[in-house]
C-alpha cells in the first residue's frame, strides 16, 4: 500500500515517511507532489506500530473479570483516542494498519477484529507503580488538597508530571503578540493599567494563589473578549502584548494528545493515565461561575505551581502554561508565571453589541 506524509498528523510518523525521500501521488488522500511511503518497500512504520499496539490484548485473551465496557475496536480507538490519522474513516485506518503491520496481522488477526482492551488497566500493582494519581482517582486528588494538605501531597506522582510536561514544551519567539482584556469605560485604560493586578489585588486564578501574580493573556482579540464575559453594551479595553524575549511555556492543550512514538515514552505508561490527563486539560479551562468556591481552583493552581517550580541548572525550566479557551473554541490562553516578560505596547477601546447567548435544557 502506498501511503503519505497527508494520511498522518503524527509528527514521529510523518518524519519516518519524509526520511525516505520519496515524491509522488497517493491513492489514499489523493494529494499530489507529496512525501510517500511503500509498505511493501519499507518496513520502519512496521516496527513502530508494532510496539506501540503490543499495548493492547485482543478480548479472546483478556482476563474474564476484564469488563466488557473497557473494550473496543482498535481502528475506533485509533481514531478517537490517539492523534495519529489524519481525517480517515474507520475502514481507511483498518486497512492502513493492516497494511503496517501485515505480518502481525497473519498472525494475530484477532488484535486487529476482535474488541480489544489494555490489561493493565485493572492490574492493582501495576497502577500502583505507574498510575499519574496514587489512588487512580481525581476525586481521592481533589479531595487530599481540599480537606487534608494544601501544599504537599502523595496522591499525585509528580516525577511522572515532569516527564510528561517534558514532551509538551512549546517555545515562543521574541516578539509575539497576545492580547488582555478588561471591563471598562468608554475612556478606557492605558498601557500601565493593562498588566497583572499588583500583589495586593491579586485574586485566585485557574493557574495562581491570591496574592500570587500572574499574566492571563488570549492568542486572540476574539479570545481575550469571550473569556473576560462581558456583557451587552459594556465597554471593554484590550491591550496588545508583545513577548520581550524567547520562551518556553507547558502546552497542556495537548498533554492527552502526545505521541506514542515520542523516544522514551513508556506508551502502556501513559495510555493508562491518558484521562488523567486529560483532566488536567479539561480542569485548566474548565468555566468558573461567579457562584463556583475558590477552592474549586485547588488543583489547578497545584499543578501550575509544581510546574513553575521546575528547574533546571538553576534555571526555571518553564515561563508559563497555555491552555484551551472554552469561551472561545478556536482560541487558547496563556498563564504567564513572569509578568514583566510581557510588554503592553498598544490599547484599543471597543464598544459589546450583541452577545449570542446559546442553552441547552439540563432537566
């Protein structure tokens, strides 16, 4: 089967396709003057998938305590859960990885057919050793920083953290712009009043403590206005924000979304902490209501911290977090640990006309 570069958005399997060096047309995407690759010619793909779907077992085989829930299609797990094709149907990825992986295929068909589920996940030892949580439960983490130790706490493996951090870094150049909005008059605010609130009015945020600052900046005009939720008619200032030099900022928009071909990824390890993860990411831009506990902030800005506490040689290792903005879909936000880093260079005034209110019927 001849495949390309266009067929993945895995950046590990799109660079083994243009290592190879090969132009041409692919019958699968229909691109043109595109990186392809043989899998009849070419077996490095092959080796690769195979050790990644070694994490799965076939239900034929799996332990008859395994709930049948847990189970699914590995072409829908493909698709839903891991990042790796690029807008396929499920018969396009069942006969791409075949294809891969033909010789596993012959022999183990069942992998391939068959629901399949990853044993470890109802392995008490195994979990124990190498679960993101401690218990394997958000709520025990939740709870432990809310009720028992605000500060310090066993329910998280926070090694694990790191690790994970490490593959999610994003560098932004000198120069960049990021915008800051804030409620106003028609007057508006000046540059000097468009930073982080001094300490003394430092309020909990997602990603900092009271009294801790922090800048909140949006990737867009669009972003920083929806997420500071104004109302109709109000007037609003949002200040343009220029980086003052490089940085590398946490990218948890994509913590569940690494790529289980990433040297040195344990990829049973972290296809057993997936949701986890993607709490993390849902938490961080999770909407607070007026009516919401600060408390509710909790955990987030224990991870912000650990993650600001990161060092290396001495050196903070990371300047900041970004996550999505569920105000705006498109969009994502920053949480810049450094406010100084950010120099407010331009304001504009602008006036809310209408706001879309959209409901869904919760009972």
């Amino acid at each position: 089967m001849i495949i390309c570069e266009k067929c993945f958005c895995d950046t590990e399997v799109i660079s083994i396709i243009r290592s190879k060096k090969e132009i041409g047309s692919c019958p699968q995407c229909k691109s043109k003057n595109v990186y392809i690759y043989d899998t009849n010619k070419y077996d490095d793909l092959n080796i690769l998938f195979d050790d990644f779907l070694s994490i799965y077992t076939p239900s034929s085989q799996l332990p008859d305590s395994y709930p049948n829930s847990e189970t699914f299609l590995l072409k829908d797990e493909l698709i839903e859960n891991w990042n790796i094709f690029n807008n396929k149907s499920k018969s396009e990825v069942y006969n791409i990885i075949t294809s891969i992986c033909k010789e596993k295929y012959q022999y183990n068909a069942e992998l391939f057919d068959q629901p399949v589920g990853i044993q470890e996940l109802y392995d008490k030892e195994y979990l124990s050793n190498h679960s993101l949580l401690t218990t394997n439960s958000w709520d025990d983490f939740v709870e432990a920083l809310e009720t028992k130790n605000r500060f310090h706490t066993h329910y998280i493996n926070l090694d694990l953290l790191e690790r994970y951090c490490s593959y999610i870094r994003k560098p932004y150049k000198a120069g960049e712009i990021f915008y800051r909005c804030r409620i106003s008059s028609k007057d508006g605010f000046n540059c000097e009043e468009m930073g982080a609130p001094p300490i003394d009015k430092t309020a909990d945020g997602r990603a900092n403590a009271r009294g801790i600052r922090c800048l909140y900046l949006g990737d867009s005009l669009d972003t920083t206005i929806y997420e500071t939720r104004v109302g109709a008619y109000d007037y609003v200032t949002v200040g343009m924000f220029e980086l003052k030099k490089d940085i590398i900022v946490v990218d948890l928009k994509v913590i569940h979304q690494i790529s289980p071909y990433i040297e040195g990824l344990d990829c049973l390890e972290y296809a057993i902490n997936r949701e986890h993860l993607n709490k993390i990411n849902d938490e961080m831009s999770k909407i607070m209501r007026r009516s919401d506990s600060t408390l509710d902030y909790i955990p987030t800005q224990y991870i912000t911290d650990f993650i600001k506490s990161i060092t290396h040689d001495g050196m903070a290792e990371y300047d900041g977090i970004e996550y999505k903005s569920v105000m705006h879909g498109d969009g994502y936000n920053l949480a810049i640990f450094d406010p100084s880093l950010f120099k407010c260079v331009g304001t504009n005034v602008y006036r809310i006309d209408t706001i879309d209110y959209r409901k869904h019927s919760i009972k």
